[in-house]
C-alpha cells in the first residue's frame, strides 16, 4: 500500500479535497491500493472544512463533511511515502521540518508534470512500483530534462466565492487524475465519478 499525504495551510480546503479525491481514485480504480491522509502547517485540529469547500466536493462526487482538520507533525511526514505540497512554501515546510523527506516530497502540480515526463510507462500499478516512480520523478526534477511549469501552486481559495472553490477544485482534481495516471497507469472509467 502506497501512504500518500497532502499538506496545505489549514487543512480545511486543498488539502481535504486532495484527500477525498485520491481516496476516491484509490477505491475505484487502485482496488484501495492507496491510503491517503491530510494535514495543514497551520491546522488546527478538528477543525471543520469550510462550507464552500464541502460544497465544492459534493458537486464533484466527494463527501468531506466530516473532515476534521490535522496538524502538520513530523510524524505524519515520516510515516509517508509521498508527500504532496499544494504550493511550493508547503513543500517546503515539510522539508523544513523533515529533510530526510526531500526526496518524497513535492508539490501536486510538479509532480504530475514530473511523472508525465518519465520514458516509460508505469509497470505493474503496484505500490512498489509507485514507489520507484517517485524516485525517478525525483532524479528528474534535478537534471536538465526537468519538465518547466510555469505555476507549481494551487491557490487558497479561502476568502473567496463559490466559484473560486469550484475552479480549485477542478485544478485539484485534473492533478490527482494526472498522479493516478503517472504512478499507476490507471485511467478513469466512463461514467465515473458522476453524481
């Protein structure tokens, strides 16, 4: 099994979006091959997710109502094999706080562009294979061939209206989709997801 965490500010809208989003690809197409948590730098425990945030992942399929959020500890960083910044400073701060954790540590966007660019295909869509893939995603992002994006962060919504929430949570969405694809070759059946 693969442990995946996503870190964002609060823990009360990337972040718990992420979550729901790959717990749900794990489930329907990773046969549960992936667990998944969250955390925020600045969490604070328990807390709710926004109501625009649960509103934003009901219209696209996902139940976070009863999401609580988590403090970011180094506990959770080390007890990962991947960890998933939503801007540059979380994956920063992650590193900060576990330098170990450097080379399984990115943000969404670099690594779904990083995996994209690998030579070869994912393998088995194994965790073990996932695993190897992070490190070539890793070895990559340091040399020349590094894909260039121009913008790693997903931006917080917080503060904003409906309609922010929702383009959040379609650019989260389309990153996980992309990781599934580039750490496991899964694709997302027709019809999924709806409702």
């Amino acid at each position: 099994m693969l442990e995946v965490l996503f870190v964002c500010t609060g823990n009360i809208c990337r972040s718990p979006l992420a979550e729901a989003f790959l717990a749900d690809r794990s489930d329907r197409l990773l046969e549960g091959g992936v667990r998944v948590r969250s955390a925020g730098t600045w969490g604070r425990s328990g807390h709710p997710p926004t109501p625009e945030t649960v509103a934003a992942g009901a219209e696209r399929g996902l139940d976070i109502e009863g999401h609580g959020a988590t403090p970011l500890t180094a506990e959770l960083v080390e007890a990962a094999d991947l960890v998933l910044g939503l801007t540059t400073e979380h994956r920063d701060e992650v590193v900060r706080m576990v330098p170990d954790a450097d080379a399984r540590t990115f943000t969404l966007k670099e690594l779904a562009a990083l995996v994209h660019a690998l030579d070869s295909p994912p393998r088995s869509g194994e965790a073990h294979d996932a695993r190897a893939r992070i490190a070539e995603a890793h070895a990559l992002r340091s040399g020349s061939r590094a894909p260039r994006v121009s913008d790693l962060d997903v931006s917080d919504p917080l503060g904003y209206g409906p309609d922010v929430y929702r383009a959040i949570a379609w650019e989260i969405e389309e990153g996980v989709d992309a990781l599934v694809r580039g750490l496991f070759g899964a694709r997302e059946r027709a019809g999924a997801g709806e409702g």
